[in-house]
C-alpha cells in the first residue's frame, strides 16, 4: 500500500487520528466474537480424545513417521543395538522432558540403564539427526486438513524465551530484560502452531540477529514467506535485508507511534497525512551500494553465508560501514511502506496480534513438555543445543498426535449429529494436554502391606 493510497483513504480510516504533532494514533482493535455453541462443543472434542502417556505418543509418532531411522552411528553403519528403535524413543523422551539418563533410566531400568541413555545421545543423535527428524513430523502434520484452519503455512513466528542455566558455562550470562542467569531458546513456528526450528543462544546476543537463521535452514515441507516477530523485528537492517531475501517482515511494533515514516523525497507532501513524515529517503545511497547488498543476498540464497552472520557485521555498531548505512537505508523504506499497512489496515494489525500470541503460546507448551525441570544442566554448548531440539521434537510428536486425534474425534462429532463447523474447529489448538499423562500411570495395592512397624535400637546402643 502506497502512501498516496492511505492519505487519499484517511478521511474515511475512523481507527487512525494524527495530533498536532504529528504523531500517528490507533483506537484499540475489538476483540473477535465467539462462535456459537464454543464451550459444548471444547468440552465434547476433549471427551472425545483418548488418554495417552507421552511414550505412547512418541512411539506412535515413529511408528508414523519413521522419525528414529535418522538416529544411528555416525559411520551410518548398522547400530547393532537390541531394541534399537525403542531406546531411541526412550531417549528421545528422556532428554527432551529434560529428566536426563539418570532420571529416565531410574524409572524404566528394563529399556536401557544411564550410560546407556549418554552414549546414545553422544554417538548417535547429533545435532543435524534431531532437525531431520523434526522434518519428518512436521512433513506428516502438514498431510492433515485441520492445521490448514489455523494457518496456511504461508508465515512464520519468531521469538526468544529464557533459559536458565548452571553457573559458570560458556553461553551463560545475567539477561538484563530477564533479570536472571541463563541464555535464550530461539524458536520459529509456522502460523499452524508447529515448530520448524529451534536454536539456543547467549543472552548478549542480539536476537534479531537470528530471525531468518530458521527459515533459511528449514527444509520442510511448509515453507512461510511471510516472517513475525516480536519488538527485535523492527531494526532498519532487518527490514533491509527481508526485502533482499524475499521475505515480508510483519513485527510486533511496540512503540510504533514513535516510528520515523520517510517520504521518498522532499518535494512529496499529502493532503491528509504529511505531518507524520519527518525525513526523506537517500536514494542516492541505495543505488551506490546495491550490486554489494545483492552479492551478499546470493552469498546467502547459495548457502554460503547465514543472515546472522550479516546481521552481526551490520549491528549498531557498526554505523560507520557504508554497506550498513545501505541496508539501513534500504529498510527505512520498507518498514515505512509496513507502517503505512499497519496503520491503515486493521485486519493486519489484528493478525500480527494473533500470529504473535500463538508464539507465547508454544512457549507455555514447552514449559509443560519439559517436565523435568526449566535448567540446562550441560554446560557444553553443543549439548544445550541438542537439549532444545529434543524438547522441540518432542513437541512437535505431541502436535502431530494431537491433530491425529482431533481430526477422529472431529469425524465421529459429525457422525454422530454434532454441529462441527470451521469456525468451531478453527478454535482448537495441538497444544491440548488434558488428555496427557506425562508422568506415567501410578498404581496402588492396599493388599501389600509391610511389616508391623518395631522400633528397635541400634547395634550399638544398650538396651534399656
């Protein structure tokens, strides 16, 4: 959208107003009404899902997807092991719930002991092996109908979460937004809730630095061209070099009314809307530099190059670089074309509003899927990595069983004379748990009773 076309549609743009100063502002966006009939309809889907434990879940989701075949030595020999399949599952499970070997092995010493666990985490499953795997579940999850009604896997959501971690450990810092020791699991998930890629940073590093790692390095099946973000999106460079990349940035704006509109030269001026631009693009710049800006683009479109390690040469800085000042050029022209939809569309300010809320969303699930405890215990950094991927595997197995499970309950809701329709279906998520058992199935025999309680005095003590 053009700025001719939001100054010509102002006057008729009742959500937008501009004070004296120049200062653009938006009236609150109005909630979405609830379908009809909602809760009878959450509350008869839920009952109709059968209970499961997370092994259960895990086992089926390599059942389906053959997950554990990437899992194995690295020669890509035979990994002559008894049970192979199932102690890659058990491990799976056991360090991506965050339990690690001692745990998991402690409550099923008949699947594998704890070296056992470490040396399969060691020498089979690498980092490389957890992201192909992933592909794999997130290839099967987009075979079904019922994700497609959450999101077209067309965007992407981005964001950083903390992480605590032990003391004294090479990526470990005080986050000062935080307020606490640890560092930051970086994740990308698809408009349709599923995560397409995870990474563990340092909490000095600036996270935006990150945003298009995920998509350059995902080789799913669902392939977003559209990117969310969270405040970190909004950086000049950034908006630069999506533009280069073929991907439209839609971030959270947190302070966007502080945000510069640029008009593209200073003799431009609008009826309704001039006095929100306050400078003027340098043209002149852009074109100076731009066979630069595209030789890095292909570097990076050839795999050669990640977009962080650009993003890290182009931080503030380093304001000097005249490749910087261009890119930043660059994205002063596009996160003002993305201001000027922003403000004037609010279905695009309703959905970067839902796409960002699905993220924190995912981090909650995570939360709850890794039951074993919020730290990182491993202080090497090639480990912490592996530990978010696990959590994230595991995840996306409890998604895939999620959706299957729906989709049959949906089915017999329809059979059976239920109203199911889109707009009720649209508001499930794969993050349901109610129906999850995550610690096992305890049992409790009154019948066994011990041995009449006699105190007796120790050995060594004299009776009285």
């Amino acid at each position: 959208m053009t700025a001719k076309a939001v100054d010509a549609g102002f006057p008729s743009n009742a959500e937008l107003t501009i004070d004296t100063k120049g200062v653009p502002h938006l009236k609150r966006l109005k909630a979405k009404t609830v379908p009809k009939g909602l809760p009878a309809f959450e509350m008869e889907v839920h009952a109709r899902m059968r209970e499961r434990h997370l092994l259960d879940i895990l086992r089926d989701g390599t059942s389906w997807t053959s997950f554990t075949r990437h899992f194995g030595p690295p020669s890509g020999a035979d990994p002559k092991l008894q049970r192979a399949e199932q102690r890659y599952v058990f491990t799976t499970f056991g360090y991506g719930c965050n339990l690690g070997p001692v745990q998991a092995a402690r409550h099923a010493p008949t699947i594998a002991s704890a070296n056992t666990l470490r040396r399969l985490n060691a020498q089979h499953i690498s980092t490389p092996k957890l992201e192909a795997a992933m592909t794999d579940v997130i290839d099967a999850y987009n075979r079904f109908a019922l994700p497609k009604l959450w999101g077209a896997g067309r965007a992407a959501i981005a964001d950083g979460t903390h992480v605590p971690l032990r003391e004294n450990n090479l990526l470990g810092a005080l986050h000062i937004r935080y307020g606490a020791y640890g560092g930051i699991a970086y994740h990308h998930i698809a408009d349709n809730y599923i995560a397409l890629f995870t990474t563990f940073i340092p909490c000095g590093v600036w996270e935006a630095v990150h945003i298009f790692d995920g998509l350059m390095k995902n080789r799913s099946t669902i392939q977003p061209d559209t990117l969310h973000a969270d405040t970190q999106g909004e950086s000049e460079p950034v908006f630069g070099l999506s533009r280069l990349l073929g991907i439209m940035l839609m971030p959270r704006m947190r302070n966007w009314g502080d945000a510069t509109f640029y008009r593209p030269d200073k003799a431009v001026r609008y009826l309704n809307i001039d006095s929100i631009f306050t400078r003027e693009i340098d043209w002149r710049l852009i074109a100076t530099h731009w066979q630069d800006m595209m030789q890095v683009v292909l570097s990076i479109q050839a795999g050669f190059v990640l977009p962080s390690m650009l993003l890290r040469k182009l931080g503030s800085h380093n304001r000097k670089s005249l490749l910087y000042q261009a890119f930043r050029e660059l994205g002063r022209v596009e996160r003002t074309l993305f201001l000027l939809r922003y403000i004037a569309n609010p279905e695009i300010r309703r959905t970067i509003r839902a796409e960002t809320t699905k993220i924190e969303s995912f981090n909650d699930f995570l939360d709850w899927v890794t039951f074993g405890g919020p730290v990182i215990k491993s202080g090497d950094p090639v480990e912490q990595e592996k530990q978010i991927k696990y959590a994230s595997l595991v995840a996306n197995a409890i998604m895939l069983s999620n959706v299957a499970d729906l989709t049959e309950a949906l089915a017999s809701m329809a059979t059976d004379g239920h109203q199911v329709t889109p707009e009720l279906a649209a508001t499930l998520s794969p993050y349901t748990r109610k129906h999850i058992r995550r610690f096992g199935k305890y049992e409790l025999n009154m019948d066994d009773q011990p041995a009449p309680l006699l105190p007796r005095p120790l050995p060594f003590e004299t009776p009285l």
